[in-house]
C-alpha cells in the first residue's frame, strides 16, 4: 500500500508558482529612487553646512619652503570640527574632505599635505594645543586613537583630527605642539 501511495503523489500535477514580474521590478525601481533620495538630501545638507560656514576665511596656503622639519606624520585626515564640539563638523573651505595625509612641523606651523584635497598650513602662531582623544565628527577610535590639533582661523578656534600609520607617534606630535603653544604664548605676553 505504500508503494501505491508514492505512486499517487508523484502522479498529481504540481507547479511553481509564477513570479509577477511586474511588482518585482517596481519594488525595485521604488527602492532605488529611495535610496537617490536620501543621497540627494544628504548632498543638500552638506552644501547648507558649507553655506552656513561661509564667512571662514581661506585657508593659508603651505609655504614653498617651510623650513626643517621638526616631526613628520604619515596617516589619515579625519576632519575638523569647532573646538570642544566633536560632533560640529566644519566642511568649508574643503576641512570636511577625509583624506591621506602627510604633516610636517616646522618653525612655520604644521603643513598639512592631502591629496585629492587641499593641502592647507595651520601657522605657529594660530596654534591653540594639542591632545590625543578617541572621536571627532563621525570617527570614533579607541582612546588615544586620534591626534587632535587645536588652531585659531580667523575668529573659530577648530579642531583638526588626524590619526597616524604608526599611533605611537602621537605623543611625541603632542609634546612638540604644545612646546610651540607655549611658545606662542609667552611671545604674545611679552609684547
């Protein structure tokens, strides 16, 4: 009797259920313009941030001869933000580009080298400090994990995040910055 029953099932007729073409592809093309849409929109705020950051003034220019180097850096750019707010991102005049790049301390300041992006100079006397930290806008590390340089341009004081190849390298960039806001300081008491 088993056998007789295999026989039955295998008998009846049983088919796939037919896909709807149409619907599939809707649903496709819907989730598309969806996601265009938050693109655009997330474009648009990125732009109305740089309007609203507009009166920043242009960022010096890295010297054609800085001078020895005191410290050099290998590594990564993270961005810039107002000081003490990690989360307030400052996109104009291209500080919001994340990059690779190369610093070099010298008596003139810190170049700051990106390419693909523009290179811009934080001069000795508009440095404010130095500190390792752990996040700046949208780049969050362990602890230690980002060097932090805080600069004074034009009437912001803005955080500049940066993070090594070699992360051990951050204490030594902290020293040297804070050596030359010392510096900076003392010179601007005695006048």
């Amino acid at each position: 009797m088993t056998n007789l029953a295999i026989t039955h099932l295998a008998d009846e007729q049983k088919s796939q259920a037919v896909t709807d073409w149409a619907a599939r592809a809707g649903w496709v093309v819907g989730l598309l313009l969806f996601i265009a849409l938050l693109y655009w929109l997330m474009r648009e705020g990125w732009k109305w941030r740089g309007t609203l950051q507009g009166d920043l003034p242009p960022l010096p220019a890295v010297p054609e001869e800085p001078g020895p180097a005191r410290l050099t850096l290998s590594g990564r750019y993270h961005g810039s933000t107002t000081a003490g707010q990690w989360l307030d991102r400052i996109v104009a005049g291209g500080l919001g580009t994340r990059s690779r790049a190369q610093l070099t301390l010298t008596d003139e300041g810190v170049s700051v080298l990106r390419p693909g992006a523009t290179d811009f100079l934080i001069p000795a006397a508009a440095v404010r400090g130095a500190r390792l930290d752990k996040g700046i806008a949208g780049k969050v590390l362990t602890e230690g994990g980002l060097l932090i340089i805080t600069w004074q341009h034009g009437d912001r004081q803005i955080d500049s995040g940066f993070r090594a190849d070699r992360v051990a390298e951050h204490p030594a960039w902290v020293e040297e910055l804070t050596t030359l806001q010392n510096l900076n300081s003392t010179t601007e008491g005695a006048r």
